[in-house]
C-alpha cells in the first residue's frame, strides 16, 4: 500500500482581536514562528513502526490549510489529531474518503472522543500507536472490518524500546526544531492538562543511550539541528536527568524542552543543563496568585506547594544561563480581574525572558471539561476549534467573559512590546556577559531560541 502521514501544521486561534495584536507584537511573531514549524513526532513514529512492504510519505497541510494532492493517490491516510484542528481533520477526512482513500484517525483528540471521530474516517485509534498501528495496516491489507481500534487491547508500548522516528522522511524542509522524546506522560495530574488523557500508562522514562540514538539520527540528516523535547514533564527524576545532560553535553545540540518548578532545587542538574546547551525550559507556573491554585493537580496538590517559591525558582534557573518560558493561564476559578496586573508584575520582576498566555481551556477528556460541562459554563460545547487556549468558551467564575478577553488583550499588549522584553531579557544577557560565556552575543544565543 501507499501509506501517507499527515500532520496539521502550524498554530490556531481564532479571536480577531488577538490575531490583530498577533500580527503586530514581535514576541507573539518569534514564538509562532518556531512553533509553526515542528514535525509530527507521532506520525514519524508511526512511520518506523509501519510493516516493512509498503511504501511511506509524511506530508503536512500547506499554509493555507490546504492539503497537498499526492494525498489522493494515497491507499491508507494516517492523520493525527489535536482538538483545535479536529473539525479540520475530520473535513479533510471526509474529502479524501469521498476520493476512495481510506483514512485513519488517531491521536489526544480522537483518543477522547473516538465515536465522534468514526463519522469521519475508516479507523480511529485510541491511545499510544506504537503498538497497535503495524496490526492495524496489515489487518487493512487483508480488507478488515473492525473500525476501532484501542492501545489498550494490545501489549502496551514499552518506551524502554522505542525505534528511531523516520526522521528521513522530512527530506530537505527547512524545519527549525527537531523533535525528540526523552520521557513520555507526567507523574501529575492537573485537572485541565490534555496531555495524559490518552496515556493509559504511567511516566515513563527512555533509557539515555536511546534518547542519544534519536539525536544522532537528526544528526545524520542536519548539521546543527535545534532539539525540542516533546516531552511533558523532563526533570521529575534528578539523577536520570543529570544522566541525560551528560551524555547531551558531547553531542552539541541545543535544545527545548518542558519541565516543572523543581528543576531550580538541584545546582548540579541545572549546571549540567547549561553544559548540555539547553537553551530554554518552559513552565507552567500557571498564576502568581499562588491561592488560584490549590487542588488544581488533583494527586498532591504540586501545584499549589510549589507556588511559593516560584519567582526565586525563575531567577535561579535563568542565573545558570537557562532561559524559561513562564506559561500562564487565565481564568481560573479564583482569578479576579487583579490577575492580569498580577501577571504582568511576576513577569517583570521574576524577568521572565519568555511569557506564555494562555486562557483555561476545557480540552475534551479533561476533568476541567467535565466539571465546566456539568456546571453549565462551556460557553458553545462541542466548538473544539475554539481549544487553542486562546479563545475564551467557558464563564469564569469572577469575571465576566468579556473581562477575561479584555485582559488578554491588555496583558499581550504591555508584556511582548520591544521595551518590555528587552527590560526582561537584558538581566539574562548581563549576567551571560559576566560570567564569560564561550557564547556571548544575544543573536548567536537567540539563534538557539
Ligand atoms: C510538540 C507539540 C506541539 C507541536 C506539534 C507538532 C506536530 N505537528 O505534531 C506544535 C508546537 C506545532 C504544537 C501546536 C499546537 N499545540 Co501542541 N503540543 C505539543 C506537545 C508538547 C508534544 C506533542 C508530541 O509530539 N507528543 C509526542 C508524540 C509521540 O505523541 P502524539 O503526537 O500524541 O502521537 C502518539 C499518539 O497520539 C498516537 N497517534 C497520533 N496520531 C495518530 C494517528 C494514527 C492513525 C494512529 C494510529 C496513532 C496516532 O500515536 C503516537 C505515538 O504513540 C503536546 C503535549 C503532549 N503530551 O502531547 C502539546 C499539545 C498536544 N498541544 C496542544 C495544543 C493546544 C496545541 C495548539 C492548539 C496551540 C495553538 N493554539 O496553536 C497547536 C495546535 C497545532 C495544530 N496544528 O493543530 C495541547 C493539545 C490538547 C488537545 N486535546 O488538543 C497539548 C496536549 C498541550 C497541552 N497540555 O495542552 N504542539
Ligand atoms: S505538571 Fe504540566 S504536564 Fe504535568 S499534569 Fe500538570 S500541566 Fe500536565
């Protein structure tokens, strides 16, 4: 068979008024640029793990949210989903299928909603792919009839003895970021993260030897690739972590990944981080109201613990030469409108050198969703377009909706002019200068970033 992966590139948000200032600010442009353009990590893995026979292409929708017409020539379509372009996912299925293509769905999206998915595509696969996709295509090849398909039937995918993602099959685009796992799902469970709703498994952690393995594939393929873990949680355990950075710091790679707070309690890990180039982590600090936060992760309360501490934990990672990404979310059930002002000030103060806004988003799959969904509060239910954790499509409890976006729009405004991230970032850079860095200047360092 043909076989072709498709990935829906790019980002989505769909409030005007954000676009407007989107297309404006220059902090907003620099972020969305990178993050536009990141291969699908899922599909190339299911690309290395498809049964040798068949002949692979991996494809991504053009800018225009087009699809590109080899597609149709294609016998089987694996496309992987995330809820702010399902709606998309589900009308490019349709197109191909009415075409005579068979079309696979699979991925968070899909994973939580799988009857919504069958409308639209021939099969639809719940969870982790590994595992359950090779079965998949062969029984396609022998004309099956079963539709859906669940991780949870087959042996579970054991991270211990992932193959190397078919990263050749990107050929010669000019990507920014590579992305490679070092850890799958997190040991937390905040009640709006989307990301372990389809992991039927704990946190898991790959073996260094084969995380170092990926690495060199990108190698192989580029000179001086950026890496971006796409990981949830990296640095849980220290010692695994330390180990990694280890035997990063040969390979000269920088690097991205996403962490929690805790990372700023070891000197040794963040001392090895820097060795090992990492050049940026990005934190869910959520809100500086630390209140805002109890019992929003839902095992031990690691939220709210942690919250305390978080503006020295900022100074202290960014002091070894680490920059952070603070993620922020608006909206939660205790934020008043003071939050945006509250929000502004943990960014200047902690200078953060790089700020991430968000607005609480029910992802499908979540306990957020359920909870916001009984309480009446899902402004339009079933919008899945609108969870691009931008656009506002729940009543917060102390503010009015329009509060809400009109705070967002403040906060983008003042936090991502040139003056206010040069005043964040230029601490960053000083103390870089001082301590005699082999890499000085902000543009080679920003190269990185
Ligand atoms: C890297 C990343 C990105 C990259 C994605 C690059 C790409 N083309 O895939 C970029 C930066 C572009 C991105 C963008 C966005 N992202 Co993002 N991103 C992630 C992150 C950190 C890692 C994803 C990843 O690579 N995982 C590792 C791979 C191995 O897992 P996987 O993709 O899920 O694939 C596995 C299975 O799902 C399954 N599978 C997937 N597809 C298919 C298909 C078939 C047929 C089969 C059989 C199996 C299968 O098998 C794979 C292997 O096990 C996740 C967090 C997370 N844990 O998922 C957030 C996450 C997926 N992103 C999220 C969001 C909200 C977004 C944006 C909407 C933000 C925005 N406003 O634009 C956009 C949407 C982009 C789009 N085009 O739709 C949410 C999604 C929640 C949801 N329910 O949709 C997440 C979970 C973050 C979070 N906690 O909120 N993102
Ligand atoms: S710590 Fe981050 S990745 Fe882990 S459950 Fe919470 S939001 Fe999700």
């Amino acid at each position: 068979m043909k076989i072709g992966l498709l990935a829906l590139s790019g980002i989505r948000a769909y409030d005007p008024e954000l676009l407007r200032l989107g297309l404006t600010l220059p902090g907003v442009l620099e972020r969305g640029r990178v993050v536009a353009s990141l291969p699908s990590l899922g599909l190339l893995y299911l690309a290395a793990c498809t049964p040798s026979g068949h002949q692979v292409r991996y494809f991504e929708t053009e800018s225009d949210r087009s699809i590109p017409d080899e597609l149709f020539t294609c016998d089987l379509v694996a496309i992987n989903t995330f809820s702010a372009q399902a709606l998309e996912a589900y009308a490019i299925s349709d197109r191909l299928r009415a075409a005579g293509v068979r079309t696979a769905l699979g991925g968070l999206h899909v994973s939580a909603l799988p009857d919504e998915a069958l409308a639209h595509a021939d099969f639809v696969v719940i969870g982790e792919g590994e595992n359950v996709w090779p079965i998949l295509v062969r029984a396609v090849t022998r004309g099956t009839t079963q539709r859906l398909w669940n991780a949870a039937d087959y042996p579970p995918v054991d991270a211990r003895w992932l193959p190397v993602p078919r990263y050749d099959l990107l050929g010669s685009h000019a990507y920014q970021r590579f992305p490679v796992q070092t850890t799958r799902g997190c040991p937390w469970r905040c009640d709006f993260c989307a990301s372990n709703v389809m992991l039927q498994q704990p946190y898991r952690k790959r073996p260094v030897a084969e995380v170092v393995r990926d690495i060199r594939a990108v190698l192989r393929l580029r000179k001086r690739p950026f890496i971006e873990f796409a990981d949830d949680n990296t640095f849980v355990d220290k010692d695994w972590g330390k180990e990694l950075c280890r035997q990063l710091i040969p390979l000269r790679v920088k690097w991205f990944t996403e962490t929690d707070l805790s990372v700023a309690d070891d000197t040794e890990l963040l001392q090895l981080m820097r060795q090992a180039r990492c050049r940026q982590v990005l934190i869910g600090l959520e809100s500086p109201d630390a209140t805002a936060l109890d019992g929003i992760e839902l095992k031990a309360n690691f939220k709210r613990k942690r919250a305390g501490g978080a503006l020295d934990a900022v100074r202290r990672i960014q002091a070894h030469g680490i920059t952070v990404n603070g993620c922020f979310i608006l909206g939660l059930d205790r934020h008043t409108p003071d939050i945006f002002e509250q929000v502004w000030e943990f960014a200047q103060q902690a200078n953060l050198y790089d700020v991430q806004l968000t607005v609480l988003t029910p992802f499908p799959g979540t306990p957020l969703h359920d909870r916001l969904l009984a309480e009446g509060r899902i402004l339009q239910p079933g919008r899945w377009d609108l969870c691009t954790l931008f656009d506002v499509n729940f009543q917060p409890r102390h503010m009015t909706v329009e509060e809400l976006r009109q705070g967002l729009y403040w906060l983008t405004e003042r936090l991502y002019t040139d003056d206010a991230q040069r005043q964040r970032r230029l601490p960053f850079f000083e103390n870089l200068w001082k301590q005699h860095d082999e890499e000085l200047t902000p543009e080679q360092f920003l190269a990185g970033i």
